[in-house]
C-alpha cells in the first residue's frame, strides 16, 4: 500500500432484532459478506424471549469484527436505534459512520463499499441509503423517501418492477430506516434534547422526521443505487390491516408530530389549502375504514408541547449553525 492510497472508512453495524431469528440470521451472513467489513457490529435484541438463545448463537460473523449484544425492553424502532447508537459509541473503537438496519434487510455484498464510497465524496451528507428490493429481488420497495405536499411522506417507486428507472445517485428527502448510513460526526448535531431519533415516536416516521432535521440543519441526504439491499417490508399498502392496530395509531399521530416538528412557518402557511384538504381525507378514510386509529388524534395532542418544544430547540440549533457558518 503506497502513502497515496486511500483508507477504507470504518463503519459499525448495529441490528435491530425483534423476534425474528432466522430473519437475523440472514442480515447477519449478508454482514459478514461485506466486500468492506465493518469494525464493529452490535445487535440490538429488542425483549428478548425466555430460553431463545442468544441472538448471535451459531450466526456468521464478519471477520475480525467485534461483534456483541444488547438486550433491552421494547421501545420502539426509535429507542433501540438510540440504544444501537449509544452502545457503538460505548464500545470506544473510532468509527467514521454507523449502518442501522433491521433484521428483515439482507445486504448485497458491495453495499457498504458503495455507501462509504458516495458519502466520503461528499462531506455535507449525514445520512445516506441505498436501493431497496422486496424479497423477490426484481420489485422496488424503497429508493429513498420524497415528501409530498401533503406532507405524507412516500418511498420513492415502492412497488414498481425495477427497470432501472432509479438508477441514478441522487440527494434525495429521506431514507428508509430499514438501511440507514449515518455519518458518525453528524450524529451530535442531528441530535435533538439528546435524542438522534425522537423516542416519543416509538415507530413510524421517526426516519424522515431525522432526515427533516438533517436538512433544516443544511445536512445532505444521498440515495445511492449501487448499494443493494433485500427488505422483508412489514407494512405495505395491501396489508395495512396485518398491522396491529397500536402501531397504526403511532403511525398516524406521528405524521402530526414531525410535522409540527419541521414544518417552517413559510411553507405551512403557503400551503394550508393542500394540508386542510389533505386532513379532511384523512379523517373521512380513518372513520369509515379505520377507526381503531381514532384515538391517535388524542395521542397527538397530548404530546404536541413536547414537540413544539423540540420545534424551538430545532429553531435554536439552525440559528447556531448558520451563525457558525458566517
């Protein structure tokens, strides 16, 4: 190795397992083939079942790795990435970005490389994925994530056959927790009241609620199509009643709170005739199709001062950023 040649950045690997052990153990043969191998990989086993095992028992794993795990109650998507985040950093070894995945997503073997390779490239990005397939390899499941007006944010050709059609690199809204490259130096400014992902979301939306930040901070979002991935999705449109209805309801609540959360006073005013009208859908699906979700409303509300809270705090870190900027 000469002096010129470039050295590979160091990533860790945290899974996010909840009761899904040959699902993990696929994610995790899919870590080990990494043509780049991670420094650390930390599985995050989310309330572990009684005499299950433990969740690395007979899994491949990356070579020279140090691999480890960390059993915690459920707390949602959102609290155990925190835990996942956390415990990388705890483990002291220095590593220049984190890949958060859950255990339904299989990896191909460049797609950390091809991440590495894209983000290093461009140092204002904080956060970063790649293309999603569906379990049959030939379906979209997520190219990044766009925002529409209707602030409904939506995967980019989820469920359209890939032709190639997302096949450029590209800076993009959002990116789908399920593979989510997070640059490490980042991590202090995305977080918010010490919290990278917001807690009071337990699941659903806290991904693009991260990425909202990211991008009212002046931090890139990239989706890169040559990092590769399969995902098991849990929630697709067919199946929407396979959901439990509790997570239905954070679901819904938490488009409120992100919004309330990001939204800049400029645009919320400027488009209020498409929220309205939006809203009014929402409620008329929710009480002829759906309505165990109803009580979200009221979940909402409860914690709307906690996220106008965080409103402000968001407000203050623009305001510091841009002043240090000057």
């Amino acid at each position: 190795m000469t002096s010129d040649t470039p050295v590979a950045p160091r990533y860790a690997v945290a899974v996010l397992h909840y009761r899904a052990r040959d699902a993990l153990a696929r994610c995790l043969a899919s870590v080990a083939a990494q043509s780049a191998a991670p420094a650390l990989v930390c599985v995050v086993d989310i309330d572990p079942l009684p005499g299950a095992g433990g969740p690395l028992d007979g899994a491949p794993l990356a070579a020279g790795a140090d691999a480890f795990v960390v059993a915690m109650p459920n707390r949602g998507y959102a609290g155990a990435a925190n835990r996942a985040l956390a415990a990388v950093a705890a483990r002291g070894a220095r590593v220049d970005h984190v890949l958060l995945l859950t255990a339904d997503v299989a990896l191909e073997p460049a797609f950390a490389a091809e991440l590495a390779r894209a983000v290093e490239a461009r140092p204002d990005v904080a956060i970063a994925t790649g293309k999603l397939l569906r379990a049959d390899g030939a379906t979209i499941d997520s190219a990044g994530i766009r925002l529409p007006l209707h602030r409904r944010p939506r995967d980019r050709g989820s469920e359209e056959p890939d032709r190639g059609q997302w096949d450029r690199c590209e800076r993009v809204f959002g990116a789908s927790g399920a593979a989510l490259w997070l640059r490490a130096s980042a991590l202090d400014a995305l977080a918010l009241e010490g919290e990278v992902f917001d807690e009071d979301f337990f699941m659903y939306h806290e991904d693009t609620d991260l990425a909202w930040r990211a991008r009212r901070l002046g931090l890139g979002v990239l989706y890169v199509p040559d990092a590769r991935a399969r995902h098991e999705r849990g929630w697709k449109r067919s199946g929407r009643f396979d959901v439990p209805v509790a997570l239905r309801r954070h679901s819904f609540k938490n488009h409120y709170l992100q919004w309330i959360k990001n939204e800049p006073l400029a645009t919320l005013v400027l488009g209020l005739p498409v929220f309205l009208g939006w809203e009014v859908l929402r409620l008329g699906y929710a009480c002829l199709r759906d309505p165990d979700v109803l009580p979200a409303y009221g979940q909402a509300l409860r914690l709307a001062p906690r996220a106008l809270a965080k409103r402000r705090a968001l407000a203050r870190a623009v305001r510091a950023r841009r002043a240090a900027r000057r």
